[in-house]
C-alpha cells in the first residue's frame, strides 16, 4: 500500500516526525506494544514486591530479626537505584529497546539465584543484582511508551499501561498467599524467570522510539516505522493533514545529565526528586512491611497475614484505575495533590491510637495506599513529560533512583521504629512524610495535561 498521501510532498525532519506521531490514534501496534511492554512491567512489579511475602516464611527459618528484614528490603532497592542510573544514561546513547531488553533478561537470570538461595547473604546479594535489572525496566519503560503516544490520550494511554504495575504487585500477594505456605517460598521467585521470554517479543514488535531516533539524526529509520503505522491506520481511516505549525524547532543537541540542573531544568528536577522520594516511601514502607507487620505484631497465621495485606494491594490497584481514567480531564497537579493529601490524613488520623485495632489498621491502611498509588503510579507520566526526547530517559531513570532511596530508608526506619514506638509511631512517621509531599505538589509542580512533549520541555 503507498504511503499517505501527504507524506509524498513532505520532508522528513524532527518536527515532521513529531507531527505525525500526534496525529496518529491509537492503532492496534500501540496496542500490542503495550502489552509486550506491560508484562514487562508486570513481571517487574511481582519480583520487586515479591520479597515482602518471602520474609514473613524466612523469618522462623533463618532467625532474623527486624533489622535484618529492613536492610534485605533496602539491599533490593539499593540495587534498583544503581541499575536506573546506569541503564538510564545508556538508553540516551544506545536506544530505549536494547536497555529495555537487556533489563529484562538481567532480572529474569537473577531470579534464579533468588530462588537457590540458602542462606540470608546470599538471598541479599541476589536480590542486590536482581535490583539492578528491576530498577532499570520500569522507567526506560515508561519514556518509551511516552515517547510513542500522541498529546490528547497521552495520560490515559500512558497510564493504562502503568497500572499493570499495582497489577501485578497485586499479583504477587495473591499468588504467595496460596503459594507461600503450600509449596514454598523459593517458587515465588521462580516466576521472576518467566519475563525472559518476553526479549524475542521486543525485538519482533517493539522497534526503536521514533522520537529518539529523530533526535540522534536517525530520520530515515523514524520515517520508515512510522510509515507503516501510517499506511496501517489509513488503510480504515483517513489521517488528519501533517501541520508542524505547534511543533517548535527541535534541536540536536547531545544529551547531557549536568542539563538536568540548568536553568530551564533545575526547578522541576528537585521538585520531581522530591516528589519519587516522598510518595514511595509511603507506598513501598507500607506495601513491603504489610504482611510482616501482621504475622509480628498482630500474631496472625502467615496465609493470613498475606491474604489481609492484599486488601491494600487492591485499593493501591483502584487508585492506579482512578488516575489512569480522569488524568487528562482533572490534571496532574489536582489529583497529586489529593492523593498525597488522602493519605496523609488518613494515617495521621490512625496514629493517634497506642494500640490500633486490626480492623481498623487494614482498612485505614488501604485508605492510605489508595491516596499513595494515585501519586505514585502518576509519577511515572509525569516525570518522562518534564524533560525533552535528549534528557527523558536519564530524567525519568534519575527520578526513580530518588523512589530506591526512599524504599530503602522506608523500610529500615520502619524497622527501627517498630520496636520503639510500635505501630503508632510507624503511621505518624508515614503521615507527615505524606503530608509533606501535599505541599510539595502544590507548590512546585507544573501543569502537563493536553501539551504536546515539546511544547512542554524544549
């Protein structure tokens, strides 16, 4: 089939490409790439939380104690901070494919040396690496499914993908909650091998982000994929005229990290910081710490514990669906800042109790995960909007290095506060960190909603 017309008289250049991926609607190959991508992620999610499962069995098993806990939690995190950083700054200079590719086969091999674990150093220097892999996928991801949307849906097309993240964090719980204590917890980390198989997926169906192959100069290849997404979506209706006139000149310029702390970027660099910092610290402390926190403190059996934890999982997964569905009406900035402020209210109101009824403590909890998943998941859009083609994914892998440090301060303080102040102190520590993050939202963030990538980020 012949390409669209009015590409015939057209010139390929970087505004050209960026016209034509606005113009495009949402085509059955988005839709196929986004679930090669999102099982990805959904693999990612089930191995990153899947520890938080693992240690109420091990805890009997290799006598460990509630530090102990909290630095195995902080180990994974450190590693998936490393690995964002790293791999972010090579998909600047090598592609968003190959990175994603290669996390993805790194925690997969990974998952293996989790599940032969036999003792506590080892398990801690598996997971290490592990997190290396696990904390580069998720945000070289999330610029690439960016990158390939168009700036009317670009929220909810984004975030429909993001949501297989709680999904499988939800996930996760259901499956230990059976698996667990029927046939063993090295099993749980046995299904980290699975997304291995996902790298042949990628590299039949998931060609190169045409936005980043226009800023390295690579037009020719931008112009051939988009060509055929171009004569597929033509071939059942017809295509709106290319118009460049809302596109500003874009420049080739080589990305650099020390821009993210310019004058045009240094703003919203720290604010988004910030914000990675304070929303995981709630969501990951109180997703990771949920079922041991039952099986300790409120003595409950261990299927118990994990089956009670995924009320939180679940209501964190509602969250996700809410912001996926009324981003681009309501706006980035509205909805993180109700979601911070839900949940900081709600665990600020539970810590006034000494002794927190159970029923209460699962329910307000979920509350709060509910307000926590809204900011977090939102996060990820948001970031890859705030930075141009040249600095998006090493801004987005940079940010979330900011979610490892608050995922492993969260936990380890939680373990240390535990003990001290028990189950008050935990949630009042929670409260104000999400309080904090209100402000913080209110004060610094832009509105993104219904701007094109360039328009916002030059």
């Amino acid at each position: 089939m012949a390409a669209p017309e009015d590409m015939q008289s057209t010139a390929v250049s970087p505004e050209t490409i960026i016209a034509r991926i606005d113009r495009l609607p949402v085509t059955r190959w988005h839709v196929i790439v986004r679930i090669i991508i999102g099982s990805a992620t959904f693999f990612d999610a089930f191995s990153v939380l899947s520890i938080a499962y693992v240690v109420p069995a091990l805890i009997g098993l290799w006598h460990i104690d509630a530090k102990d806990i909290g630095l195995l939690f902080a180990g994974g995190f450190l590693g998936q901070a490393i690995g964002a950083i790293t791999c972010g700054w090579l998909a600047e200079r090598v592609g968003r494919v190959p990175m994603l590719r290669a996390s993805v086969l790194l925690f997969a091999i990974m998952s293996i040396l989790c599940a032969l674990s036999h003792s506590y150093d080892q398990l801690l220097a598996a997971r290490v690496l592990q997190g290396f892999g696990l904390g580069a996928e998720v945000p070289i991801a999330a610029t690439y499914i960016g990158e390939i949307s168009s700036t009317k849906n670009r929220g909810r097309f984004f975030l429909l993908y993001e949501t297989i993240y709680p999904i499988g964090l939800f996930a996760v719980g259901l499956v230990a909650a059976w698996l667990v204590p029927n046939v063993g917890w090295r099993w749980l980390f046995a299904f980290g091998v699975v997304p291995a198989f996902l790298v042949f997926a990628m590299q039949k169906y998931c060609p190169e982000s045409p936005r980043w192959l226009a800023s390295k100069g690579r037009l020719a290849e931008a112009d051939a994929m988009l060509r055929k997404i171009e004569n597929y979506v033509s071939s059942y209706q017809q295509l709106a005229p290319i118009s460049t006139l809302s596109v500003a000149p874009i420049p080739t310029v080589r990305s650099r990290v020390s821009e993210l702390f310019g004058p045009g970027y240094r703003k919203r660099t720290f604010v988004v910081w910030g914000l990675w910092l304070l929303s995981f610290f709630v969501t990951f402390g109180i997703a990771v710490w949920m079922p041991s926190i039952l099986h300790t403190v409120y003595h409950l059996p261990l299927e118990k514990s994990i089956q009670l934890s995924l009320i939180g999982t679940l209501s964190g997964l509602l969250g996700c669906f809410v912001m996926a569905l009324s981003v681009d009406k309501i706006g980035r900035v509205p909805l993180f800042v109700f979601g911070f402020s839900l949940s900081g209210v709600s665990l600020l109101g539970l810590s006034i109790y000494h002794h927190v009824p159970l029923d209460i403590f699962v329910m307000t909890t979920a509350v709060a995960y509910f307000g926590a998943n809204i900011t977090s998941v939102g996060l990820y859009l948001y970031t890859a909007e705030i930075y141009p083609t040249r600095l998006r994914a090493i801004g987005t892998s940079v940010g979330t290095t900011w979610l490892r440090l608050g995922s492993i301060a969260s936990p380890y303080l939680v373990g240390l506060v535990l003990p001290l102040y028990g189950i008050s102190g935990v949630l009042l520590m929670f409260g104000v960190v999400a309080v904090a993050g209100a402000i913080l939202a209110r004060s610094g963030m832009i509105e993104t909603k219904q701007r094109r990538l360039e328009e916002i980020s030059p």
